[in-house]
C-alpha cells in the first residue's frame, strides 16, 4: 500500500512511453535510497502536446516542444509533485522560473529507425510515395535524400503510428530508438538510420529530471541517478539549441561523441524543404562554450538573411 506521504512524487504524460520511463526512474530511485517503489508516486499529467495528438499538426504550428512538459511544470510549481520525468528532446531550451533540469539518465540509441510494412529502407520507398512525420528535422532530413516524397502529418503514440502504417497513412515514417527500446519495440524498426546522415534531434535518447528550483532536498535525491557523461553531452546540444532558438525556426540536428573528457559536437541546421542544410563540429571540454561555438558558427555559415526567410514559412 502506499503510504500517505510518498518519498517522492513524479509527474509525468501519460503515453505508454512516458509511463514507461517513469517507472523506471522509480525504481533508480528506490534501489539508490533503499526505500519502497510503493513510496514513490507516479501521477500522470495532461499535457497541451498531448491533448493536440489528434489535430496532427506539427508542434511548431502549435507552439513548440514546451507543449509536453508545461503542465508538468506548473503541478511542480504548485507542490503536486516533486520530480518531472521527460524526454529531454521535448524539454523548452528555455526553462520556466522555479524550474531546474538536474539530472539525465544514462543515454539510449540516439539514431532514428525507419518504419514501414512496405519497404525495408527509405530508399527503397516507392516513388513518390508518402512519409510520415510531424517533426520539420525529419521531413527536411528526408526530402533531402528522396525530393519526391509527399510528407503526410503523422503523430500519435508507437501504437498508434504502427497502426498508420498498417492502415496506408503512409509509407514510412521514422521513430526515435530510445523509445522503441524502452518500450520492449525495438523489434519493430526496419532499419537504422545512420546518425551523421539522419541527424538526431538534441539531446535525443535521453531521460531528462527536472525539479523545484527551491527543494534542495529533491535535488539531491535526484542528483544520485545523473549519469555525468550524458549530462556534458546534454548540455553541450542544449547549449547550441539555445543560440539557435533566438535565430530560427528551421530543422536543427545534433551529434555528440565523448571520448574521456573531451566532447565532440557535431551540428546541422537545414532548409524545411531540405535543400540546403549547414553543417559545423567542433572539440572541447567546456560543453556550454562548445554548444555556443557550435551554434554561432552554423548562424554565421547560414546568415540571418536565409534565417529569416525559413523561420517565416514555418
């Protein structure tokens, strides 16, 4: 039975996946501070990205990636609950007052996997044929290799997409590894994608933990599951986010490699229609200075010039 006054309380969506990383962060928690899963609580949170899954729009058109962690947010903010479970790539690079991301699991598969009942890569896809995507990075990613496809709007959880495929919504689409991993799906991919070719999204893969700026104490609870390599990688990608936040809206992928102390980070930022992409990598230790060269340097390849013209049609 759980007790009246839990450990620690978690706040998270209420896919499959979500639910599923939850419960994981549950049991790191319990096996790091010898207390009961049954003393750490889950409740699911609505959140505005959720609720949108039906319209299939894109998020850009509805708001951006803080649409799947907002109300979590404001339930810490209140005192609900004490731990918010994301996807790191969902998390606003922005984080509201109060909010503090602290902590990352250790990192799964950061590349794509193409799905499809159809063909067994995207080149064999047939001509002319329909991916499905609401993510701009992943429509541009692969318009840039097969310019004849038709991007079709495709959300909804891993279930939900398998059934779009099965159903002819479309002839592919792709889904991040992590997840299907997570889920006990990784069976499902038809093929994985390479990743300096299909660009994660940043911080891709990753759990992130966030907590109440102010309770120090769940900070440290929290700090016990943080896995320092995926932590400097994290912040590295999130570090170029940031300077590319303020610039455009355009398709934007990251690559990080660790090798002891010293980072590489690989970015890109493409067109929507996947003509015209920039690349930029650069060495370092410092993550956050790394991500600020990273982001610096493909604004100042691109310009604000071509900046301003994507951001305006997205």
């Amino acid at each position: 039975m759980q007790s009246p006054t839990p450990f620690a309380r978690i706040g998270t969506r209420g896919s499959p996946l979500a639910l599923a990383q939850a419960r994981l962060v549950r049991r790191l928690l319990s096996e790091a501070h010898g207390v009961s899963e049954d003393d750490i609580a889950i409740e699911v949170i609505s959140t505005g990205g959720d609720r949108s899954q039906a319209s299939n729009a894109s998020l850009i058109e509805i708001g951006g990636k803080g649409l799947f962690t907002k109300e979590i947010d404001e339930a810490m903010l209140s005192g609900r609950v004490d731990i918010g479970v994301h996807s790191s790539k969902d998390v606003a690079t922005r984080l509201p007052d109060g909010i503090d991301l602290v902590a990352f699991l250790e990192r799964e598969d950061v590349r794509d996997a193409f799905l499809s009942v159809k063909a067994r890569d995207i080149d064999y896809l047939p001509e002319r044929g329909k991916f499905g995507t609401s993510s701009i990075r992943r429509a541009a990613q692969v318009l840039r290799v097969r310019p004849d496809l038709t991007i079709v709007p495709f959300r909804g959880n891993v279930g939900t997409r398998l059934q779009k495929l099965l159903d002819g919504v479309a002839d592919g689409t792709m889904l991040a590894m992590a997840g299907l991993n997570r889920l006990g799906e990784g069976h499902r991919a038809t093929a994985l994608l390479d990743p300096e070719i299909f660009m994660p999204a940043p911080a891709q893969g990753a759990i992130g933990l966030a907590v109440r700026s102010d309770d120090a104490r769940m900070a440290e609870l929290v700090a016990a599951l943080d896995h320092e390599p995926t932590h400097r990688s994290i912040a590295a990608e999130r570090a170029m986010l940031a300077v590319l936040d303020g610039s455009c809206r355009t398709p934007v992928g990251a690559l990080t490699r660790l090798d002891g102390a010293t980072l590489t980070l690989k970015g890109q930022i493409l067109s929507l229609d996947g003509r015209t992409e920039f690349n930029s990598a650069a060495t370092g230790s410092d993550p956050d200075a790394l991500g600020r060269q990273v982001g610096d340097d493909l604004i100042a390849q691109a310009g604000t010039d071509w900046l301003a013209q994507w951001a305006q049609r997205s």
